[in-house]
C-alpha cells in the first residue's frame, strides 16, 4: 500500500484514509465489484463514508492509473484492480464478472487488426478492451434445473 500512497503523492492527490480503502477493496477481490458493493463492504468499517465519496474514490484511482472500469452494459459500471490488459467474461443472468485468465490479448491487438480499425475508425487507437459475454456455469445449471 506505500507505493499506491507514493503513487497519490506524486499525482498530487491527498492520501487519505477512504482512498486506501476503496483501493484495498478492489486489490483484495476478484469480484469486480460495482460503485455500490464497494461501498456495501467498507459500511461496517466506515459508517461516515457517504456512497458520493466512493464513487469520487473510484474516478480518481482510475484517473491515476490504478484501476480499470470495466463498462459491462446495463448493469452498470464495475472496476477491477488489475490493471495489465486482460479480458473479462459476463454472465448475462447473475451480472457475474470473471477475469479470463491464459489469453494472449496480443492476438487481439494484432498490429493488421488495429491498422484495420484505425482506418475505418479514423482513431488513434490506445487500448483494447475485450468482454465475453454468456450465462456462467451456476446460472446454467439453474436454468437446466428450472429454477431460474
């Protein structure tokens, strides 16, 4: 946690005690938890932290670099402290968000594919992002059971 205060420090951003939280939150859990479940997690510990100071939190660790946002659709905006690309997969039923891990985003990122889409596009193109949307294991076996 030093570094990510150095990190602050450097941005000229106050550490404070609600920023190393909201933090702490998304490098303990692969969850990637929305604006809401952060905020319901750190309640018990600090019953003063109003939901607009993390959503504040949140803005400013992605700003400086410390999280991503991930923008999954209708259910809204989820973050992730793991910032080196990776790609993430969606359940369509329960909202669930899993890192997929051992896939070479480089085969996305293939220098034909963004030349590609810089020339349709007209972008200067500066990340790739990628989801993979679907009905995780848990939500399939409820749907062959019937009770979902």
């Amino acid at each position: 946690m030093q570094a990510i205060e150095e990190i602050l420090r450097t941005k000229k951003i106050k550490v404070t005690p609600q920023r190393m939280a909201v933090y702490s939150i998304l490098k303990k859990t692969q969850a990637h938890p929305n604006v809401e479940m952060i905020f319901q997690k750190l309640k018990p510990d600090y019953p003063a932290m109003s939901l607009a100071t993390v959503y504040k939190t949140v803005d400013v660790l992605k700003r400086v670099g410390l999280i991503q946002e991930l923008n999954v659709g209708e259910s809204g905006l989820r973050y992730d402290a793991v910032v080196s690309p990776h790609s993430h997969v969606y359940c369509e039923k329960c909202g669930k968000v899993d890192d997929v891990d051992d896939l070479e985003l480089d085969e996305f990122q293939d220098q034909a594919l963004l030349n590609k889409v810089i020339e349709k596009s007209g972008f200067n193109i500066s990340a790739v992002q990628l989801y993979f949307f679907g009905i995780c294991p848990d939500c399939s076996e409820k749907l062959m059971e019937g009770s979902i």
